[in-house]
C-alpha cells in the first residue's frame, strides 16, 4: 500500500468547512484512498473512499486530484462532534484482497466552538 | 446488537499473567479483525478471519499472541504471559461480505489493556 502524508493536526471554526489534506505521491493506479476517523476512546469510523471521481455522502466529500496524487476530505459544516484523528489511507480495494487497515498518525482536527 | 462489541472495556493486569479479550461482530459479518493501537499511535493489525478460510495470523507479533473465532460469531484473543509493552487499546472490526460494503470495517469499541 502507498504511503500517506498528512499534517499532524488542524483546527476548524464551528459550521465552516474542514479541509483535511492527504498527499499519496507514489499511490498506483489500483489503489483506493480511504479516510476514516477515531473519536476519542472509541474504535475508528469509515467516512468515504474513492478511486478517481470525487466523492460524496452523508457524511463529507474527497476530492481528487487529477493526477491522483493528493486529496482533500471536506467536512462541509464541522461540528463539534468531528474533533478526531482522521486517517487517510491508499490501499488496493479487491474483493479478498481488502483485508488490514494500516493507519498512520493522521490528523487530529480540532473544531472550535 | 447493532455494532461490535466488546469485553471487557478495561483489563488491569499483572506481568506474566494470560488474558482474554472478547469481540462479538455484527451478526452476519463474514470478516473479523484484531489490531492493536499503542497510545498516540494507529492501527496495528494483528490477525484477520474470513468465513472458514484458514485466518490470516502474519500480523501476530509474538507465540504468545493467538486467536479464535468459531464460525461467524464470537472471536477471543489470547495473550500469554503478558508483558508491559502488551499495554494497549485491542480493537476489533468486522466487515460484511458482498461488493456493497466489502470495504467497510465497523469497529467495536476496544478494549483497553494496561499490563503492570
């Protein structure tokens, strides 16, 4: 799996958008990024992947660069509730082959009230 | 239930003792992981069950780590002869199969181990 390169951590306005940067130079052309987060004292929560196309749910977007070497996650309204270490990860997503999670450090987002 | 769960949420325990940590996955969920998450640090994969494939053990960092799971259901992780730099947060995560969510690991909310 590609290596990540995230920074260490961010702080966000209450109800402005969180832009959560994730670099992925050396990500292959079947590799996903993913991004998860972990509130404190509790087990990590998938929030979105995406191949090339930029993303949307419930819960944020990921945009992609064209390249594919980079990616921002957008919490388009934080709240208080999003302060957590996001993780954003590249891994090969095929069926039997998705198996570990390997996080990194991430980004510990702070939402200020 | 609705998620994973796990028990204890809490184990204290002395150097050299074994432990039992407990998952209990989301009903139907074909796939099962442990990792191991140090403080400040991130996942750690430890061992990963996929229906009755034999497990995939190459995360287990020592003999004294192992794992069971019967079936679909219920997974125990053992560790024997504990020692301090076991002291972590064990989380485990099961995953449905079928190409609609065959990514997506939920989490339980761990179990966090202090060895003295």
């Amino acid at each position: 799996d590609a290596k990540t390169t995230q920074p260490t951590s961010m702080d966000c306005a209450e109800g402005r958008a969180a832009n959560l940067p994730c670099n992925h130079s050396t990500i292959s052309g079947n590799e996903y990024v993913y991004w998860y987060r972990q509130i404190h004292s509790q087990g990590p929560q998938y929030i979105i992947h995406g191949l090339k196309n930029n993303e949307t749910n419930e819960m944020a977007s990921l945009i992609i660069t064209e390249d594919r070497k980079s990616s921002t996650l957008i919490l388009p309204h934080a709240t208080l509730r999003d302060t957590a270490v996001y993780y954003c990860i590249v891994r090969v997503s095929v069926s039997g082959s998705a198996r570990q999670l390997t996080f990194g450090s991430g980004t510990q987002l702070t939402v200020l009230p | 239930g609705a998620g994973v769960s796990q028990s204890p949420s809490n184990k204290v325990t002395e150097k050299g003792k074994d432990v039992e940590l407990r998952c209990d996955p989301i009903s139907g969920h074909t796939a099962l992981y442990w990792y191991r998450q140090r403080l400040g640090q991130g996942l750690e994969f430890l061992i990963y069950f996929q229906g009755n494939s034999a497990p995939d053990k190459s995360g287990l960092p020592s003999d004294r780590f192992s794992a069971e799971r019967t079936g679909e259901s219920v997974s125990t992780l053992t560790i024997q002869r504990t020692q301090q730099e076991d002291s972590a947060v064990y989380l485990c995560a099961s995953r449905a199969s079928g190409r609609a969510s065959y990514n997506e690991q939920f989490f339980g909310p761990g179990t966090r181990l202090t060895v003295l």
